[in-house]
C-alpha cells in the first residue's frame, strides 16, 4: 500500500513562513525543502522524499508564496491592443 504523503506536505506547506524567512527564489526554497524532509522525515525513501518535495513546491506554487512573475512584454503598450 503506498504511503499517503499528502499530510506531510500540508504540515510542510504550512510551515514555509518559518523556515524559508519569506524568501522567494525557487531553488533555494527546493533545496531548502528537501533539506528539511531529509531532517525531520528519514523514515522516506529518496522517492517519497522527492514526491514530498515537488508536492510542496505545487502548493506554495498554488498560494503564490513565491510572487507573481510577470507574463508578457513589458515593453508592450495599449496601442497593440487597440489594432
């Protein structure tokens, strides 16, 4: 029966605040995961740690924990739009 990762990665989630200090680059927050389902979580094999890991990026993904990037030109202007 596979192991239902899901409860590790909402009480993860739920902490991000803490032990990312706000931050919000990507891949220090990756490395900073999984450092920490390595510390608190041994118990995983590498597979679930790196299941628990993405799940948790999805989620802080999903909450907009890392900022909104901009999508589009931004030398664009109205007058495009206006054609």
């Amino acid at each position: 029966m596979p192991l239902d990762l899901r409860p590790i990665i909402d009480e993860i989630a739920s902490r991000a605040d803490d032990f990312l200090a706000g931050g919000t680059d990507r891949a220090h927050a990756r490395a900073g995961i999984a450092e920490l389902v390595n510390m608190d979580y041994p118990q995983l094999d590498a597979a679930d740690r790196g299941h628990v890991t993405a799940g948790v990026m999805a989620v802080l993904e999903a909450e907009d924990f890392f900022g909104t990037e901009f999508v589009g030109n931004p030398f664009d202007d109205d007058e495009a739009e206006a054609e």
